[in-house]
C-alpha cells in the first residue's frame, strides 16, 4: 500500500476495541485504520467501511482475503450514515471513526486534477459517477468573479483570493481553463513573487478551496456528526481527524455544543497532533488533528 494512514497508535487507543464490538470506519481509504481495529475486535467484532470514492473502495478489498466477513465495505458518502447502517443493519456501533484527509492514490489518480504536481484535468469529484456533476473546471469557468473569491477566502482561506478570481475571470475569456497547470499559471499570475517561495506552494489554497466546492465537504462534515452521535451505542466513542482549520472547527465546536447537553464526554482537550517520529516517516500528517468524544 502507497498510502500510511495517520496517527495509527493513538486512533487505536482512543477507539480501543475490544473483542465482539463493532465499528465505522467511515473513510476507508486503503484500510490503514480499519485494519488495526479488526486486529482487535475479534472473532466477531466488525468494521463497516465507507468511502464516496469507489477507487477507494477497490483499494481496501484486501481486507477481506484477511478478515473475510468481519469486514463489510460500502461504496457511498458518509452523509447518508444513517440509511447505510440501516441498509447494512449493522448494530450495535461501539466506536466511529472520521478521517477527513485525503490518501495519497487519491491525490495521485491521474485523472482527478487533486495534485498540482501533476498536468490533468480539472475534475477534482470524489466520485464521478452517481450524478455527481459539479467539478472544479465548471466552477472556474462558469461561476461568478464574486462566487469564486468567496469560495477562495472561505474555503481557502486564501489572502490573494480577490486577485485569483479577478485573474481566472479575465483568462477564461481567452478560453475555457481545463488543466491544472493552466490553473497554476493564473494564480502564480495574480500572486507575488515572495508567496511563490512561501514553505507552502502558492496554489495550495487554491486547490483546496475548489475541491470542498465540489464535494462540499464541509457541509458534509456538519451533516455526518449529528447521524454519528446518533447511531453510538452508549459509552461509543467518536474519534475524527481534520486536516486544515475549517474541518477542525466545526468538529471542535459540535463536540462542545453537545457536551454542555450532556450528551458527550470530550476526551481530548486539545487536540492530538503526530509525535516527531511520525512526521519523521510521514510529512502528511504535520496538518492533521485528532479529537475524540465518549457518548454518555
């Protein structure tokens, strides 16, 4: 597997499954997690693994070569939680997992336009079947200046949003803008040259910002944390990891509007971060952010 799933040991302490109980693991990826948890929640303890991407989904079948049916995958968006546990009827869940990042196929597939590393189309849909039509091309192309600049600073938090947009708005009149590396060439345009040598590359923002409007991520994550809180059984736990502040806000301030309701207990303060010998051997996980919440 490409892919190294973040903060392994402290997901797996703060679930901590015990043997029989069962779990969501409703961001599969490649199974990184999900494998630790059915290390320990046998001999008939499950995991239920979602993903919205079906790439996602085909990578995480090996599991079943090691766990056979103790593993139950489902190509679908977490959103629609609820419906899945009922469909899979799948009862009691003991703990939850949420890990909001982004696996490294995913950012590599070379049709999806996630990584500016590399010249694809500007697609950027976790799933491009399902009636999923929004991409990010529609959005540059079609969108409004106004619309655009909002979703820049808002989802971006992008200080040059104002200038990407003014910029993309004037370039698509030459012609529709359909690659990445056409994208990269607007914004470096509408930056300065102290932002392009910034320790994080001038079109991060950016791309991060497009693909939460197309998958409309945020909305999502507001969605599934109601439905999670839900469908534990009590004493479950909820354990989620964001990648940027925006997901890591709207995580910290649900879990703390329903613990002054007494219907949580949060188990971390402040959130976890990777320790120095993770980063060591794993880059990606400097952004992420563990929090964790007991159902009373």
């Amino acid at each position: 597997m490409i892919h190294t799933a973040v903060l392994k040991k402290e997901v797996l302490e703060y679930l901590d499954p015990k043997q029989n109980e069962n779990f969501v693991d409703c961001t599969i990826g490649e199974g990184g997690h999900s494998e630790d948890i059915l290390e320990k929640n046998g001999p008939e303890g499950k995991v239920l693994g979602i993903d919205l991407d079906p790439q996602q989904i085909v990578a995480s079948q090996w599991l079943h070569v090691q766990f056979k049916d103790r593993i139950v995958l489902t190509n679908d968006s977490y959103v629609n939680l609820t419906e899945i546990i009922k469909r899979k009827e799948f009862q009691p869940i003991n703990g939850i997992l949420l890990d909001l990042g982004m696996s490294s196929a995913q950012l590599e597939a070379a049709h999806k336009g996630f990584s500016f590393k590399i010249d694809q189309g500007l697609d950027m849909r976790y799933n491009d079947e399902g009636g999923y039509t929004l991409t990010a091309e529609k959005i540059v192309n079609e969108w409004s200046e106004e619309k655009i600049a909002e979703i820049l600073e808002n989802y971006g938090e992008e200080k040059f949003a104002r200038k990407i947009a003014k910029k993309i708005v004037e370039q698509r009149k030459q012609g529709r803008i359909k690659t990445t590396f056409g994208l990269i060439e607007i914004i470096k345009d509408a930056t300065t040259s102290s932002y392009w040598r910034a320790k994080i590359h001038y079109a991060t923002r950016t791309f991060q910002a497009l693909r939460i409007a197309v998958n409309d991520e945020l909305e999502n994550i507001k969605k599934v944390l109601p439905q999670a809180l839900s469908i534990l059984a009590p004493e479950g736990r909820l354990v989620v990891i964001s990648f940027h502040s925006l997901e890591d806000r709207i995580v910290k301030k649900f879990l703390a509007n329903e613990s002054k309701k007494g219907k949580l207990k949060i188990l971390t303060k402040k959130p976890i971060t990777a320790s120095r010998d993770e980063l060591g051997k794993n880059p990606r996980a400097r952004s992420a952010k563990l929090r964790v919440a007991i159902k009373i």
